[in-house]
C-alpha cells in the first residue's frame, strides 16, 4: 500500500528499512556495509553523507526522461504513480520508492527503476535479468512491498541508449530476504549486536561519525596485536605508496608522449589528457605473464 513518506533524512525516514538499505544488509552495496547501516538505523551517524553523490544527482536529473523514454517503448502498461512510497502493514519497519509503479490490462503490478552507468560492462544483455546484484536486490524488494510479479530496470548507458532489463518476483528469495533484514533490524535495537568491522569504506566512515564528541581526558588501552596490526598496516601503506610513486614515475618517463605502455601486447598503462595536464592510469588488471625466451 502507499503511504506518507516521512521526511528525507528524518529519523522516521532513517529508521525504516528501504531497498538501498537492504542491498548493503546482504553485503552487496558497493556504497554501504552492513555495519555502516547498522549505525544509520540506530541514528548514530547522519542519513546522508555525501556518498556517491555524483551517480545520485545524475540520476535525479536523469529520471524523468528515462522513465518517459521507456513508458514510450510500453504502452500496453498504464502508469499509476512515480515515486511511490510504498509500505505493508505486516512490517512496519519497512519501505520502499520505486521510481515507477504501472499495471497491465490485467491489473497486475510492475515496477521500475530508472538507472545511469558508468560502465556499462557491469550489465549483460537488454532483455535479461542479467544486472548488478544490488540492483537486483533493490528491484526484488520493490516488488515484495508492491505486490508486483514483474520488475523493470531502464538503464541509460554511457553511450546514451536505452536498455531494459526483466526480473521477476521471486517468492522464495524475497521472504528470506525479508527474514534476513527483519533480525538486522531487531539487532539494532541491541547494544551489543553489531555486525563485525570489515575492511569496507562505508564502515570505516561510518564508525569516525559514530563518537563525534572527543573527551579529552580518556583513552583506551589497546592489546599488543591491536596496536601492533595498526601500526604496521600504516608503515606498509606508506611503503607501498612510496613503491607505486617511483614505478609510475619510472613508466612516465619511458613514455614520453606515446598514449600506451604495452609489454608483450597487453596494456599495462595509458596516458590521457585532463584539465590539467595528463593523467596516467595503470589499465592491466593482473602483472604480466613471465616472459619467454
């Protein structure tokens, strides 16, 4: 059912526990982490931050014009409503704003989303189901709330076209998902039921915010591992920083003004001009293979 949406960034609207959310509660948020949402549910740490505000603003200024693009291409399905805010009265925990809700001639419920990339070579072919998983784990608990058996992503590539994906609802996986963030939010109600630290931006950001007043008065005691594991981390960062400055400098001036640095046919790097001057990025996803003789 639709409902009021709390406010944006209210703590009614940080509380809830909506698709965006879920992908970084199933670990596939390359935005957020289980214990950065952790946090925002609790009200710990501010609604929005900032994070990937370049693809958010793209995307609100985008989203008419994808939706409309790909209302054309679907004129057998009448549009209800945009922006939705979608709940279920079985969990009041919960919510959902799929950009697009439509029905058929039947009455039966679709959703859509509309998506940018940057890359398209995250996505397969137009048609499939063959999308980013936190999309798709958005997309499946759109239609959870919606009722809906059908789900769209229209994407608007980096070349400027427009490619559909289908996924369908799948029963099985979303009650689980349901299940899976339902005990999330009970944990956060608990003091001592964080989820563990991981290695993820978002969690690291998340837990500078979390203590945000500094008693100057205080410290805490670290265990000899602990201290050790931290300041070791930070010597071999700096090597390793200092490592990578010298192999790119000593690249640079191989290069001089050739676009591309190759060994044995693959690229290893690739100079290219910006505001500034040249930037020098290292293409190879893997070294090389050891050459023969």
């Amino acid at each position: 059912m639709t409902a009021v949406a709390p406010a944006p960034g209210s703590v009614e609207w940080q509380r809830l526990v909506t698709a965006s959310k879920v992908a970084a509660i199933l670990g596939l948020s390359p935005w957020d982490s289980p214990r950065s949402i952790w946090h925002l549910l609790r009200g710990e740490v501010p609604s929005d931050d900032g994070t990937n505000q370049a693809a958010k603003s793209r995307g609100h200024y985008l989203e008419d014009g994808i939706l409309d693009w790909w209302a054309d291409q679907h004129p057998e399905l009448r549009e209800d409503s945009r922006q939705p805010y979608v709940t279920d009265p079985a969990l009041p925990w919960a919510a959902a704003t799929p950009d697009l809700i439509a029905s058929d001639s039947n009455g039966n419920t679709v959703v859509v989303d509309a998506k940018t990339a940057r890359n398209d070579d995250e996505w397969g072919d137009p048609g499939t189901d063959e999308v980013p998983a936190y999309y798709a784990a958005q997309l499946q608990w759109q239609m959870h709330l919606a009722k809906a058996k059908r789900g769209y992503i229209a994407l608007l590539t980096n070349r400027l076209d427009l490619r559909e994906f289908v996924i369908d609802y799948d029963a099985a996986t979303a009650v689980a998902m349901e299940n899976i963030c339902h005990d999330f939010y009970q944990s956060t109600l608990n003091d001592d039921a964080a989820p563990p630290i991981d290695d993820s931006v978002a969690t690291f950001q998340a837990l500078r915010k979390v203590h945000p007043d500094i008693d100057r008065d205080a410290h805490v005691e670290l265990d000899h591992a602990t201290a050790t594991e931290l300041v070791e981390a930070h010597l071999h960062l700096k090597a390793a920083e200092a490592r990578d400055r010298l192999a790119r400098s000593v690249v640079l001036e191989q290069m001089g003004r050739a676009r591309l640095a190759k060994h044995n046919d693959q690229t290893i790097a690739r100079r290219q001009a910006n505001r500034t001057g040249v930037s020098f990025v290292i293409v190879a996803k893997t070294p090389p293979t050891k050459e023969t003789t």
